[in-house]
C-alpha cells in the first residue's frame, strides 16, 4: 500500500502545502527517494515521466535546507529545457509556500538583466538551465561556495542535446562537499558515464523497468502510406471531441507543428489549438503551455523541444503524428498523458518510412505496440512522387546505417541489371559456339 506523506519526516510547513496541492500518498519514485536523500545519499534515480520524481528530491532538499539563510544559494536543479526549468520552479514554490525559502528559475532565450538583478537580492534554491548558469557564473553573478546539493534533472535528453560538456564544466566549479541527485527516464551510456563522474557510492532507485512507458498509458500504431492519410487519421480521429478532450500532437519538425497547426485552426478556429517549438518566442510558448493548462484550448502542437517541459492534469491522448527519431523521445512524449495515476491514450502514426524507429523503440520498452486497423471512414490517399522517393531514400539510408556494405535501391537495380546483361551475353556467346561447333560436325563427336 503507497505511503501516507505524513509518514515521513518532513516538518508541517511542508505537509501542509503538499495537502493543500492535493497530494495525500506518495508515488513509488517519491516513496524510494525520499527518505535516502533525507539521509543525506547520493542518488541515482531512473523513473518514467509523471511519476512524481520532481516532487522525490524537492521535498527532502527543502526539508534540509529549512529556511533563508545567507545571499548564495545553497541548492542548485539543472534542467535541460525552460520549460522543464520552469515546471520545476512551480514545484519548488508550491511546496515552499509556508517557509521563507527564496527559489528562483534562470534560462536563456531573454536578457539575463532581470536574472542577475534577482540573484543579487539573494537565493536559496536555483533552477537553472545549464547553459544561462555558466555564462552568469562567468560573469560574476552567482556564487557556488555555499552549494549542499546538486540535481540533474532529465540526464538523458541533456546527453541527448549535447550537454555533457557543460556539466563538466559546472562539477568543476562546485564544492566537492555535497550532495548529488541524479534523474533520467533512461539510462544510455553517456548517462552512465556522467553518474559515475557525478555520483559518489549512489543509491540506485528504479520505480519501474527502465525505458518503460507507464502502464496507466494505453498505445496504439497505425500504418498509414503518406503524410495526407496521416492528415486524414488525424481529422477522424479530431471528430470525437468528447474522447478527445484535451491532447497534444507531437511533430518532428517546426514545418510539420506549423502544418498542423494550420490545418486544425482552419477546422476548429484559432481560440482550440497552439503550437510551439524553437522558432516561438519564449512568451508565447509560456503563454500556449499556461492556456492548455489551464483548459482554455484543446489541441497542443508541438517538436520534442516541449515533450519534457508540460506537466498538465487530464491529458486524454497524446498522438505522435511523427515517429520521433531520437527513440526515447517516444517514452518522454507519451508520458504526457497518464501522469501519476490517470489513465491515457498514446496513439502513433507510421509510413514505411518510420517502421524501423518503430521496431528500434519496441526492443527499447521491451513491449509490442499493438497495431490498430485504420477506420473505415478515413481516405487513403495516393503517395505524390516526391515523397515516395523520399520515403525510399530514407528506407536505403537506414539499410546502410544497418549493413555499411548495402549501396541503395537504385544502386541494386543497376547492380542487378548489369547481372542481367552478363548472363545473356554469356549465353548468347556459349549459344554462339555451339552453331559452330555444329556446324564443324564436331557437336556431338567430342568424346572421339
């Protein structure tokens, strides 16, 4: 049975705002984490997302650090993306409510004045995106030697985009003396080799199999031939607006976000969807992330820059319109929907093109996605040439990545066709000998 939060031992302040958020027991990852990073260990958590696991180290950190003390913060939580950056700054204000604990967020994309201004004024918990806290740490304006504890949030998709360069950087200018909290969704090499410069003798907490989408999710795959039936599926599917309440459709690039965007604003008017990706400004991508969570629109398109960064209640589906490429984007973005212990609906469409993502994320969570028939009121439309071609082009590539030795499909067939052309000028020739040989009276004496 899940603990009770007063069951562990965090002060009032604490309890009270965690029932004042609604929160009455804990989840596995927090029912593991909480009580060893009270103890003061190193941590090495690996939990799925919308399993609570910002909750399993912010808890314990405000319990230690207790109330304001000095300028110099005394925390710091790195995050790979704002938006996370963000999710994790509400959390650390909702759960601080009642002590006088000063938390701040940092991230680039706006001019760090502001930023500076209020470190100066003194922190002790900062949120931070790795990038913004070296360049106002190299500028002076924030102080490490006070640091207790340090958190990496989403280890993976930090490797993933190129992080770990920075990270080293930040270990090299904290104090040695602290402690470390470690998170990802999986655990790729890169994640390990960054634990085991990070961590000191970690306690390894699992609160499920590792890459594993959470169970509360329920998946479904379609087969469709091109990226109009993907539209078609999509405009089916929007019809039921009462199973489709509120969902998020994820796109692998900013041109295809747009795309539908459009697409769903021409059907249901503008005031039903937005879209956000690296080319909106960072207000308006606040702005579309605070309407869809606060129900105001239905439908939220968006690339995988925001597949970490959204934490809303009642996502009903979450519909890869695209098969990401980076295949544990597919665990991050179906955690959307689910979280906690909500029921959800992840449902992928497919070219042939995609098929081998598909099987690649399959071996990765270790299960089968089941695949459902394509409706009957949806149309099949015919794949224009262009992107036939590309579909094959793209077929040939991740053979070669496969084999190093394949040369393509239209390689093949020239291949295959000079083969052709060998053989019947052999046998042309052979045929060739033979007449004369005939004809010389020597065709059937060859054994005299």
């Amino acid at each position: 049975m899940a603990k009770s939060f007063e069951e562990f031992k965090l002060n009032r302040q604490i309890l009270n705002a965690v029932a004042d958020a609604g929160y009455t027991v804990a989840t596995p990852i927090q029912e593991k984490a909480i009580a060893p990073v009270l103890s003061g260990q190193d941590i090495f958590g690996i939990a799925e997302t919308g399993t609570g696991k910002t909750a399993a180290f912010v808890l314990p950190i405000l319990m230690q650090l207790k109330y304001a003390q000095g300028d110099n913060p005394r925390a710091l939580i790195l995050s790979p993306t704002r938006e996370l950056a963000m999710q994790i700054a509400e959390q650390v204000k909702l759960f601080s409510t009642y002590t006088d604990l000063r938390s701040l967020v940092i991230f680039g994309g706006i001019g760090p004045k502001t930023q500076k201004e209020q470190i100066a004024k003194g922190v002790d918990i900062l949120i931070a995106t790795p990038g913004r806290f070296l360049d106002l740490y190299l500028d002076g304006d924030i102080n490490t030697q006070s640091l207790k504890f340090l958190v990496l949030d989403e280890a993976d998709k930090m490797m993933d985009m190129g992080f770990i360069g920075s990270i080293h950087r930040i270990l090299e200018i904290v104090p040695r003396k602290r402690q470390n909290l470690l998170f990802s969704a999986t655990m790729s090499e890169l994640v390990q080799k960054i634990a085991g410069d990070f961590l000191n003798n970690p306690l390894v907490i699992e609160a499920s199999a590792q890459a594993t989408p959470a169970a509360n999710v329920t998946q479904a795959l379609y087969y469709v031939p091109n990226f109009k039936t993907k539209i078609n599926l999509l405009q089916h599917l929007l019809k039921n607006d009462e199973a489709f309440s509120r969902l998020i459709i994820f796109c692998k690039t900013k041109t295809v976000a747009d795309n539908i965007f459009s697409f769903i604003e021409r059907r249901y008017g503008a005031q039903n969807v937005r879209v956000i990706h690296a080319n909106k400004g960072q207000n308006t991508r606040i702005n579309s992330i605070n309407s869809f969570k606060e129900g105001n629109i239905r439908v939220l398109v968006a690339t995988d820059v925001a597949s970490r960064g959204i934490d809303v209640s009642d996502v009903s589906h979450v519909i890869n319109f695209d098969v990401p490429i980076i295949i544990e984007d597919y665990v991050h973005r179906i955690g959307r929907t689910g979280r906690a212990f909500a029921k959800g609906d992840a449902i992928t469409f497919a070219t042939d093109a995609e098929k081998y993502y598909i099987r690649k994320i399959e071996k990765l969570i270790r299960q089968y996605i089941p695949v459902a028939e394509i409706p009957e009121g949806v149309y099949i439309d015919e794949t224009p040439y262009e992107e036939r071609q590309q579909i094959a082009k793209e077929i040939d590539m991740q053979k070669r990545k496969e084999d190093p030795e394949f040369k393509g499909a239209f390689h093949e067939k020239k291949h295959a066709a000079a083969i052709e052309k060998k053989v019947r000028e052999k046998a042309k020739a052979k045929a060739g000998k033979e007449v004369k040989s005939f004809k010389k009276g020597k065709r059937f004496d060859k054994k005299k």
